[in-house]
C-alpha cells in the first residue's frame, strides 16, 4: 500500500520562541508533516518550568504542558549571544522555509533576525510572527501574554461577567492555541505563494487582534448603544434567555443554544414542560419578548430547577434543540464523543504514567492522524542537527564546551 505523504512532507520550520502561541503554530506544522527545529537557549523554553501552575510532575519525564505545543519537534539547544551559536542559528534559517519566532522587535533588529534584514538573504523565507499587541502604535513594543493582551486588552474580562461576579478566571493557552491556528494558517498561504512565485512573506498575529476578532460580533453591535450589547449586563437582561446556561434540579448547569428565537421559540417552551406558553404574545415574537425580559427569565429558570439533568438533555434531544451539558474536565476527558472525533490521545512516559492530550483540532480524510511524539527534552538533537549542517565531531565538541551550544542533562525531577 502506497504511503500517504503529508500536507508538509519536505518543508523546514525552524522555530525560535517560547512559551505557547508560537511554538503551538510550529507544533501544527510537526503534525502536518513539516521538518521543525525548535531553538532554545540554555536555560530552555519557561515553558518547561511551570510544572507547578498545572500541578503536575516537575522535570521533563513527564511534562504534558511542554508536550501538548512541542510534540514532534527536534531540539537544538545554541546560546545565540555566542558567535559560534549565532552562526548556527544562521545556517539553519539558511536551510528553512519558514522562520517562527515571538521574540520581541527591538532584539529581533539587534541580531539581525528581523524580516527585512532576513528577506535579503533569503527571499523564499517564509516569518511567522507573534506580538502581544501589533507592530504599530504606542504600545507595540509592550510584553504581552493571553492573560493581558487577549483577555483583558481586547475586551473579554471586562465584558463578558455578570456585574454581581467576578470576570472569569482566565487560564493559560486560551488566547494563544487560536493565535498558533491563525498564524499556521497565514504561514500556510505565504509558503503556498513562495512555492510558486519565489517571494516569503512575513505573517503577523497578535494576541491583542485575535482577542478583539473573538469578541468582534458584539463589539461592532455595541456602537448602536441598545441595552442587549451594554456587557457587562445581568443575566436577567440578556435579550435572548435562551441561549444561557441554567442550573437543574440536581445542581448541573446546562446550556441552551435558541439563537433563531422566534423560529425556535415552540418549540423550546413545549419542551421546557410550558407548552402553554406557545405564541404567547408575552414572550413572542422576540420585539414582545423585550419588555418582559425578567418575568420570562424567571420562567425558565423555575422550570429548569424542577427536573434533573439527564430528564432535560433527553428532552431537549428529542426536541433537536442544540444544547450541552457545562462539563467539568474530568468528564471531559472521558467524552465519548471528544474521543470518537480525535480529540484526545494516550501518551505513555518514562515515569510510567498514561496520560491524556489534546490534539490540534484539523484533521484530514485522506492523511492519517500523526503519531503523537512527546516534544524534544532541551537541547536533545543538538549534535546531530549540527553535524546534518556539516559541523565535524572536533568542532560539534568544540561549541559545547565553550557554550555556544549545549545538551543538559534530562531533569528528573
């Protein structure tokens, strides 16, 4: 049987970032069958040090956070600062395709990795590019992380909360896995017109625009100034109940999807158990619905309080009314459905531990799923990326005594 080739079978990535949104991008391309060499300076990606933010083992024999953005890379450890180290990264970016990286502007300049001082050398080359908040305006040159610039810059932790909470709590990697999927996809269109017309291109996203892309629906809809788009709003004052989230009788939250209000709107209340309520002139059509927005909240929120979970998924499954149960992760991780569509994947360590990660969520009919290859201990291929570009033994030996390059030793703890 013939073997399929991948998307990317062929291509050079060399990656040279840290932390999530970058390498998560570079993890994309690994999967679709690109050649990706991951650069890290002797201390590594911090990314491999958060072990207790996630609660997790500490050291590299079982690191799931690193893994689940750096699986099947290869690592070559190079202290950039150092001539010889430079050199390399040099030589590598030669050899590549495409060039990802986050680090910031202004050190980009200073050792000559910036995209106008690298098109020259190499006009094929392909930079994909992670800021926190662009490349123009007064605070390009901020630091930026999900935290920051995607969920409190862009407007979601001031918005999207009801006044009597707190806004969420936001998590790592939620702002930069769609950053890594944007950014894989602009990399995707500019190498297709390297191919074939010889000219690279340099693909920039920022946490900041991604951000404001996730909110843009209601953003745009709040210049009108309607009390509907004046978030952050009480629940009650949500101009369309159906589409929140509801506690049953056995204290699970459920959430209804009814963004078609009037079309669904029988339908929904003759399954909530109220088919009385069908045309009420009350609560339909949805311009009725408005000056009673809080007696009708009040409704569903009774109705929904008198039965449990299961009872109303069944119902509202019947009634083909989109709906889903709020999860926890451990139920997550148990998802019969999140399993069935490649969600998920079984990794087994060195510690003897089985463990579950996520997969990038693209898959293709006719490519096979790649094996899920846990990410490259630090500086793992060092000697044999340098010797694939023509370094000899003496002189492989030679960098890693003065420095220049290095493969420390795999933490154990």
């Amino acid at each position: 049987m013939e073997e399929i080739k991948r998307p990317l079978d062929g291509v050079k990535v060399v990656e040279l970032a840290t932390f999530i949104a970058a390498p998560s991008c570079a993890r994309y391309l690994a999967d679709l069958g690109a050649e990706v060499i991951k650069v890290e300076s002797p201390g590594g990606d911090p990314l491999r040090y958060t072990a207790i933010n996630e609660g997790r083992p500490s050291g590299d024999l079982e690191n799931i956070s690193f893994d689940l953005d750096n699986a099947n890379k290869q690592c070559i450890c190079l202290n950039t600062k150092a001539p010889e180290g430079r050199e390399a990264l040099e030589k590598l970016i030669a050899q590549a395709d495409v060039f990802i990286t986050n680090v910031r502007h202004k050190s980009l300049v200073k050792s000559g990795l910036d995209y106008d001082t690298l098109k020259v050398k190499y006009p094929k080359l392909v930079m994909g590019y992670v800021t926190g908040y662009g490349e123009e305006g007064p605070d390009k040159d901020l630091p930026g992380f999900d935290f920051t610039a995607f969920f409190a810059r862009a407007g979601v932790l001031g918005t999207l909360f009801d006044p009597d909470a707190f806004p969420m709590l936001t998590i790592p990697g939620f702002g930069d896995h769609p950053v890594g999927m944007y950014l894989a996809n602009g990399i995707l269109a500019a190498l297709y017109r390297a191919r074939e017309t010889g000219r690279g291109d340099k693909v920039t996203v920022s946490l900041l625009h991604a951000g404001i892309w996730a909110v843009s629906i209601m953003l745009q809809a709040s210049q009108y100034g309607m009390p509907a788009t004046r978030f952050p709003m009480s629940r009650k004052d949500n101009a369309n109940p159906f589409n929140m989230v509801h506690k049953t009788s056995d204290n699970r939250w459920i959430q209804f999807a009814g963004p078609a209000y009037n079309a669904m709107y029988n339908r929904f209340v003759t399954a909530l158990g109220r088919p009385d309520l069908c045309d009420d002139p009350r609560y339909f059509p949805q311009a009725n619905l408005q000056a009673n927005l809080h007696e009708f909240y009040e409704v569903i929120v009774s109705e929904v309080a008198r039965r449990p979970l299961a009872e109303w998924c069944q119902r509202f499954k019947e009634a083909d009314i989109p709906y889903a149960v709020a999860q926890t992760w451990d139920e997550l991780l148990v998802d019969e459905q999140a399993w069935a569509a490649h969600c998920f994947e079984k990794l087994q360590y060195p510690t003897g531990a089985e463990r579950t990660l996520v997969r990038p969520p693209v898959t293709f009919q006719d490519t096979p799923l790649p094996e899920y290859k846990r990410g490259p201990y630090l500086g793992e291929q060092t000697e044999s990326i340098l010797a694939r570009l023509g370094y000899s033994d003496a002189q492989i030996q030679a960098m890693l005594e003065a420095g220049a390059a290095a493969h420390p030793p795999v933490r154990s703890e």
